[in-house]
C-alpha cells in the first residue's frame, strides 16, 4: 500500500461547534503502520467489535455475513496510528491556541508547552 512508501499521517479529534470560540480537540502527527502478526490483528479486531458492539451481529449473522464479504474481509489490511506529535487546540482561551505534547516510543516526552 502507499503507507510503505510514505507512513506520514495526519488525525484530528474534534466536535462539532457552532463558532470558533468554542473549538476545541486533538490534532496530531505520525506514522501508519501496517498489523501484520495474527495477535496485533485480533487484538485491533477486538477492540474494534468492543467499539461497535453492532459489528460481532454483523459478523455472526450468516444471512448478512455470506462466504464472500468473509473473503473480501480476509484481504482487509489493519494499520496503527502512531502519534509522535499531539496538539490540543483549545479556542474558548483565545484564537489558535495550542499545546504540543511530543511523544517517542508511546511515551510523552516532557511536558505539554504552549505552541
């Protein structure tokens, strides 16, 4: 996939707002990579199922669920996102204020400084 040649990426979390002033969330920085052992890939697939409860009856319910979206779903690929930046933006303390948090190995590195 274009992930191997280039695993840069981009996520925000955010709500939805009525005015600027009240923006707030997440944005980060990071790579993609692909799950490529059984135990990573069930392990998101899992969490995935936790999240959505309605997908297990999705994926239970032969009538829905025929032999080939089970093939097709076999050539799914699962990938992580993992952030080496996060910013949260926080507009209600004024106009593009942010604070960056820089992470390595999944873990912060120093405290969040204004940005």
């Amino acid at each position: 996939m274009f992930f191997s040649q280039n695993p840069r990426a981009a996520a925000s979390i955010h709500g939805d707002y009525k005015g600027w002033k009240e923006i707030k969330g997440l944005q980060m920085e990071g790579k993609v990579e692909a799950l490529t052992t059984v135990m990573a890939q069930a392990k998101a697939t899992a969490t995935y199922v936790k999240r959505y409860p309605f997908v297990r009856d999705f994926i239970g319910n032969s009538v829905v669920f025929s032999r080939k979206i089970a093939e097709k779903m076999t050539r799914v690929a699962l990938y992580v996102f993992r952030p080496t930046i996060i910013r949260y933006l926080d507009n209600s303390a004024g106009f593009g204020i942010r604070w960056k948090l820089e992470i390595q190995d999944g873990r912060a590195i120093g405290a969040p400084v204004l940005a």
